[in-house]
C-alpha cells in the first residue's frame, strides 16, 4: 500500500513540473514575457542551428499549441471506442521515437526529453539543419521547411506533400504565423535580449 502511494506522489509531482501552456500563444513577445528561459532557449537554438526563432516557434505552434506532453489524438474504432494512437510523436515538437534517438546519438544530447521546452526547440532548429543539408531548403523558409517536418526528408525529395491538399495550407499557415511572430518580435527582441544579458552578468 505504501509503494503505491509513493508512486502515486511521485508521479504527481513529475506532473506539477511540466509547464502549463502560454496564456496567449498568439503573441511571442507574450510568450516570451511569460515563459522564463524560453527566449534564451529559441536564441540558442537559433545561433546554434541557423533557423529564425520565430519559424522554430511557429512550428512548435502548430505541432502542439506549446503543449508539453502533447499526444496525437487516438484513432476511433467503429467511431466511438478509443483505439491506438496514430504515430509516437510526443511533447512540445511532437517528435517520434525514431526521429528524436537519432537526434541524441547525433547531437551528443542523451538526456534529453521532449516534454522539456529546450530540448523540443533545439530538435527544431536541428532538423530544420539537417532539411538545409539534405533537401537544399533555406533555414527561413517556413513553409519549406514544415512539409519537410512533417513529411521527412526522403518524403520532401519524393514530393510527397503535393496531393496532401490540407498540408499544404497547414503549410502556409505555419509561414504566415512565422511571418506575423518576426514582426512581433521585431517589437520586443531587444527588451528581451538585455533581459537575458543582465541575468548572463549578473
């Protein structure tokens, strides 16, 4: 009876440490303000990988609304009876377990985990490398590089977007977000970058 109430703690307080979404994860410069850490995460990600913080952060907004244990939704049996969940694609960017161990051999990050917003944004800003590299796509090219999220990248070079209809506008809405969060951000980045510089030398 004991060891089971200890679990049950321990999962509890697993759970409590897992951060609740943004208030309004329409605005970066809000997000930003609200989350703690998470400006200094994109930025390092940014410098590290080459991607615009504001495509890393509409990518993320598409794939999990910044949810940190975000699940694709089960398959219905007979319409009604919850079945098996479509794909392993877990935590802020919603990255399957195949995908995400080759981005901890590759990058030398084992520990890492994708419910933790750091870990899911460096993914980002890794696999939007590796889509550069692989399929010749620009670092700030939003739309490019979400069909090549969303897709792989033998699934870009093959063209395997071009009669998914419906991905193609979710696409174009991940550039659109991307463009509206850079003008945002254009508000708000120096604020923000002196914030992280004070907590650097202080």
């Amino acid at each position: 009876m004991y060891r089971k109430q200890l679990v049950l703690l321990m999962v509890l307080v697993t759970s409590g440490c897992v951060s609740a979404p943004p208030t309004n994860i329409s605005n970066i410069c809000e997000i930003f303000s609200e989350k703690k850490g998470w400006y200094k995460s994109a930025k390092k990600s940014s410098q590290k990988w080459g991607t615009d913080i504001a495509v890393m952060m509409a990518m993320i907004h598409q794939e999990s609304s910044f949810r940190a244990r975000a699940k694709p939704p089960r398959k219905k049996i007979l319409g009604v009876i919850p079945g098996r969940r479509p794909a392993s694609a877990y935590g802020y960017a919603q990255a399957i377990d195949s995908t995400w161990a080759i981005y901890k051999r590759s990058t030398g990050n084992r520990g890492a985990d994708r419910n933790k917003f750091e870990d899911a944004v460096d993914f980002v800003g890794w696999y939007n490398d590796q889509s550069q590299r692989k399929n010749n796509i620009r670092k700030n090219d939003a739309y490019s590089l979400y069909l090549a999220y969303h897709e792989g990248h033998r699934g870009f070079a093959m063209r395997t977007y071009k009669k998914k209809k419906w991905l193609k506008q979710t696409s174009s809405k991940v550039s659109k977000r991307s463009s509206t969060y850079r003008t945002q951000l254009n508000r708000c980045e120096s604020r923000l970058s002196k914030s992280f510089l004070r907590k650097i030398f202080s």
